[in-house]
C-alpha cells in the first residue's frame, strides 16, 4: 500500500511539474524523466524481485521504443521535406487570404489524412506545414490545437489512425469495416464542433502568405522528388504492418532508409556545405529531441504505474461502482486526457474478456472513440498533442484555457452521436 501511495505521489507531483513549466522555468522533458526513473525506483525497492522488475521494465521498454523510435523517424522525413522546401507543393496551392478558409482547409486534410497515417504523424506534417504560413504564434497555437483535435478524432473511425484503434482491431475486440462505419460520423462531430467555434473567431481576419512559401532556391523537381517519397514513406508505413505484422516503427525506419538513400544520390555531385544543409545529419539536429526525450519519462511513468496494477484496479473500480459500459466508456475517455490511452485500453482489454464483449460489442467501439478523443482535452493526453507542444511550443495552461473546453464540447458531442447512432440503429 505505501509503495501505491508513493508512486501515486510522484506520478501527480511530476504531472504538476509540467504542467507548471513555464512557471518553475524547468523543462518539462527533466520533469518527465525524473517522474519515470523515480516510479520505477519505488516499484524497485517495494519489496517485489529484482528479476520481476527488471522483465516488466524490458518488456515495456520495448513497446516504449517503438514508439519513439517511430516519432524520431517520423519528425526526420518531415525535417528532410521541410528542408528541400518540399511543403510548398501544398502551399503554393492555397490561395486564400482568410484565416476561416484556411482553417477548413487545414482541419479537413488533418482529419482524413490521420485515418490513413496516424494521428502523430500528421499532427507533425500539419503543424509543421503551418508554421510555414502563419507569423503570429498565438493563431498558429490556435490551428496546432485545432490539428489535435481533427488529427485523434481522425484517428479514432481507423483501424490503422490511432495506437489503441489498432490494438483493438488486432485483438479481435473490433472488425476494420464496423468501426469505419459506426465512428466516422461521432468522429465528424467531435472534429467539426470545435472548428465551427474557432471559425467565428477568426471571421473577417485574413493572413498574407510568405514569399518564401512561393520562392525557392531549390530546383521544383528535387522539391518534388523529396515530398513525394517522403510522402509516399508514411504512407507506406500502415500496409507495412498490415502486410509484414512487424511493428510500425519497422515500416518507418525503412521509409526513412529509401528517403536518406534519394537523397544522397540526388545531392552526391555538389558541394559539402550544400550537401549538409540536406543531410540526415542536419536534419537530426534540427528535430525536437527534447520532445522525444518527455516522452520517454511519460511513458515509463505509466508503465510503472500499469507494471504495479494500478491501472488494473483503476479498471475493477469503474466496473464495481459505475456498472454501466456506457459510463465505464465516457469516464475511461476521459481520464484518457490525463494517462496515456495505450496502457487504459490495455488495462480494458485484460478487463472484460471476449467470451463477455465479443467482437464489434458497443463496449469496444465506444471505448475506441472515447479513449481516442478524449485525449485532445489536455495537451499532454495524446501523442499527437505532446508532439504539437513540443514542436510549437505551446503552453500547457494556454492550451488548458484555449483548446480544452472545445476539444470536451466535441467530445462529448461525438459520444452523443455515437450513443444516439446505436439507439436508432
């Protein structure tokens, strides 16, 4: 009971200290790190064998890899892309002066682009590709916060957009065509709510487009060589694991491996220092390791927590005094915007067995989109989130202010939907 009650304490402590980031003038990334060594070190000295520990924290460790293994790669090709100015094939094609029309366009290619990626794959495209267009940072922390919540709700109708979605679908909780079928239009709602508010703020305002979005020094065909393959790489990723069953970081590493073989052939004749400024090398340095290194200290946080059954109890708790699987669903959802969603629906899985949910039940498709939308709520709720935030640098409590009560009006407007679908239906 004292080790719980410890790791409790470090795990709330820890969260407080991101959350107060800029107050205390401590990166959020040492915060998250200390939070996770500590957790683990509780769970070590509780009395439990080292040789037990130590199998947990490899275990997790390999599925904590994968992961930013895959955002590590992820953020390289679009480094690479964004060097070779190759995002200006989609810019120079947006002709509008308006903030609202712009917002549209962003949000709607956010949404359906997830499904086919992966939510934190294109809330890093997206985010990037506006911080290209817009100069004034609060409008692009209102668009990155908007490319969250379209990039999970997107995330959430696909087998292959969201982490927990795939989990799901591999396990035989749901069957690819039903979830489509039955979350794409609660996923709309979710997405649409929040971009009809901020469309009214941003009524009548208009924004000027860069000349550096439409000017290049770079010859169009090597911009174009560079975004396709880029492109066409995460793209690649999701038939990889579907084709292979290899994990989706496999997919990535390869995609990065083709995009760092054209790119050498294609820059092997000029200079070294013009070579440099295209390199893997460059773009390495350029990508946000800090934000990788946060999120390596939340999840070995969680793990610890889920490594000593707290999410598990947490699961037996909802199931004992909510007794509904409608309200398991929505509060699950929700605490999702805190915890991490992998391990809460890991938790669940291990929770109701099949014999009791079989496959396309109501559970299991609520659950998919509540835990995959309930983390647009806080910031640090989703990959997609941590990824914005470190890329744009947007506040936790400006996000808190801004962005939460929109991305829970969608929230719950989507469950509604979904709820009301199944009733009629």
């Amino acid at each position: 009971m004292i080790m719980i009650t410890l790791i409790i304490l470090i795990f709330v402590l820890g969260y407080a200290a991101i959350a107060l980031e800029n107050t205390i003038k401590i990166n959020k990334a040492a915060s998250a790190l200390i939070t996770g060594v500590l957790c683990w070190l509780v769970y070590m000295f509780s009395g439990t064998t080292k040789e037990v520990v130590n199998e947990n924290l490899m275990m997790h460790l390999g599925d904590i890899a994968s992961i930013l293994f895959f955002l590590l790669g992820a953020m390289v090709i679009v480094e690479l892309i964004g060097a070779h100015d190759g995002f200006s094939i989609i810019t120079n094609r947006i002709k509008t002066q308006k903030k609202s029309t712009l917002l549209i366009i962003i949000t709607v290619i956010t949404f359906f682009l997830s499904a086919v990626l992966d939510n934190l794959t294109t809330t890093i495209v997206m985010v990037s590709l506006i911080r290209k267009i817009l100069s004034e940072k609060e409008d692009r922390w209102y668009f990155s916060g908007l490319i969250i919540i379209a990039a999970n709700a997107g995330g959430a109708w696909s087998p292959m957009g969201d982490v927990t979605t795939t989990m799901l679908w591999i396990g035989g909780q749901i069957s690819a065509f039903n979830i489509i079928a039955k979350l794409l239009l609660p996923s709309l709602i979710a997405c649409l709510l929040p971009l009809i508010v901020l469309l009214v703020k941003f009524r009548k305002q208009t924004f000027t487009m860069p000349d550096t979005m439409h000017e290049s020094e770079i010859p169009e065909k090597e911009q174009n060589l560079v975004f396709f393959v880029g492109i066409t790489g995460l793209l690649f990723v999701p038939l990889f694991k579907t084709f292979t069953h290899l994990p989706p970081f496999m997919g990535m590493m390869l995609a990065l491996g083709v995009i760092w073989l054209v790119i050498s052939i294609l820059h092997r004749a000029k200079d070294k220092e013009v070579k440099k400024n295209f390199s893997v090398d460059t773009a390495l340095q350029n990508a946000d390791s800090p934000s990788i290194i946060f999120f390596l200290g939340i999840l070995l946080a969680v793990a610890a927590l889920q490594s000593v059954g707290l999410l598990t109890q947490l699961s037996g708790i909802l199931s004992a005094n909510l007794k509904s699987d409608t309200a398991i669903g929505i509060v699950l959802g929700l605490i999702s915007s805190i915890i991490d969603n992998v391990p809460l629906v890991a938790a669940a899985i291990g929770m109701y067995p099949l014999q009791s949910y079989p496959i396309d039940h109501y559970f299991w498709e609520l659950l998919a989109f509540t835990t995959g939308t309930g983390g647009s709520i806080i910031i640090i709720g989703s990959a997609a989130g941590v990824a914005a935030m470190g890329i744009e640098k947007i506040p936790f409590f400006w996000y808190l202010k801004k962005i939460s009560w929109l991305a829970l009006l969608g929230f719950f407007a989507g469950t509604a939907t979904y709820i009301i679908m199944q009733g009629v239906l």
